[in-house]
C-alpha cells in the first residue's frame, strides 16, 4: 500500500517538490504509526511498527530510513568515527540530514549518478580531492555498481588520511566475487547480480582481500538482529583503515 501511494505521489509531483516537503510529508504519514514497540535510531521517532516494504525491508514512515541506514548510524557512533572530514558516497536523505548535524565534522556528500541529493558529484574511480584528505569515507551499496572497482578502491585508499577509515557493505553472497564484464543488459544483470543496474557480487571475505590488496587493513563485523530499531540478522559491515 505504502509503496502504490509512492508510486503515485511520484507520478502526479515534481520531484523538486517532493524532496522540498518531504519532512512534511512524512510527519503526517508517521502520525498513524505512533507507539513504543520500535524505533529509529536517526530520527529518535517511537513507533508502533515500521511500513514493511514488499522486498521485506522495514522502512521508518518519519525519516524514511531503511534498516542499514540505522545499523550504518549505529555503527558509526559506536565506533567513534564521527569526526574530522567525513565523504559520504550516494547518501541516503535520513542520514545525510543527519550528519550536517552533527558537529565537529564537515560533511560532503558525493552522487556521481543524479539519484541523491549531494553538494558534489564525485567519479568514485577518479575522485576530485587532494590525498590524505577525508578522516571518514562512507561507501555503501556503491562499489557493486562500479566497473572498476579497484580503481575505486585505489582512489579511497588515496583519499583517506594516514589513520583513516572507510565504511563499506554492498550486497553479499555466501563465497567468491561473482562478476562478468559480458553481462551488460539491465535484464541480464538483474538475473546474475541481483539488480538491473549491478556489475558483481562480493562475499564479505572476497571484497576483504580486494580491499587489502588496495592496501587497506580490514575488519569484518557481523551484527545479532535488533528487533527494536528494525536492524537484520547477521548483517555485515566492513571497516577499511589506512
């Protein structure tokens, strides 16, 4: 139901208009799912359920965050990585809101595609930064879109400062990385990767060693379910330091 009133708003409004009232929009969509059995980490709002989406993804009908958006936030303070400057790739609204918040960071956002809002819009394969400039780079659900993704990860190695870590997750399979530059058409990709706009599949342990070779150290941390905020079984997230 969510997703065909979403469907419409986005047929009938601009998009610039959408995105302009889209805290509006939400405040009064969340005003029906008031209560205290859940919660979002990045909004603080109390809830009495999250809108489940028809792929099974729990979405937060007032900040619209999804459940690795909050595990993201979560992990991020957790680790105490929120300071310095900070590069975020194709960010999602919730936490793009949220991070201009914070203080003692300056924050840039990055979307190379035109599908987020972002004050820059970076070639993750030839990033326009200096070297060792970025305390924190977030790279979430990019590098499976990218052709050359060892370049990419060359150049984020390159930005990041001596000390400095890089959040990365993209979709993950159980071993190996399965990629084939033959597959090129959006329904053939859709069928081997999983989404039509996909270039390969990581295993956590394969996109590690890929990592390393960049020249990253790389810890793999794999997260218990929360319930409460909405958060997966076993979801992983790797952290790259310099």
């Amino acid at each position: 139901m969510y997703e065909a009133v979403q469907q419409l708003m986005k047929r009938w409004l601009p998009k610039k208009l959408l995105l302009k009232n889209e805290l509006a929009l939400r405040k009064i969509l969340a005003i029906s799912y008031r209560g205290d059995k859940v919660g979002c980490n990045i909004c603080d709002s109390k809830l009495s359920a999250f809108i489940t989406l028809e792929n099974g993804e729990m979405l937060c009908p007032a900040c619209g965050s999804l459940p690795r958006n909050r595990r993201l936030w979560q992990v991020l303070k957790g680790q105490n990585l929120m300071h310095g400057n900070v590069l975020d790739f194709s960010p999602s609204r919730c936490l793009s809101r949220k991070m201009r918040k914070q203080k003692g960071i300056r924050y840039i956002s990055s979307d190379y595609a035109g599908e987020f809002e972002a004050e820059k819009s970076h070639d993750i394969t030839a990033i326009a930064e200096p070297d060792d400039q970025f305390d924190l780079v977030i790279c979430y659900h990019v590098l499976e879109h990218v052709d050359d993704d060892r370049q990419a990860m060359a150049e984020l190695y390159r930005v990041l400062k001596p000390g400095g870590k890089a959040v990365i997750q993209t979709p993950f399979k159980d071993d190996g990385i399965y990629e084939d530059p033959s597959i090129v058409t959006p329904g053939e990709r859709l069928k081997h990767f999983g989404q039509e706009d996909h270039v390969r599949v990581y295993s956590a342990d394969s996109l590690a060693e890929r990592l390393r070779t960049a020249g990253f150290e790389v810890e793999i941390k794999c997260f218990e379910a929360d319930h409460y905020f909405g958060m997966k079984e076993n979801e992983t997230v790797l952290i790259a330091s310099k």
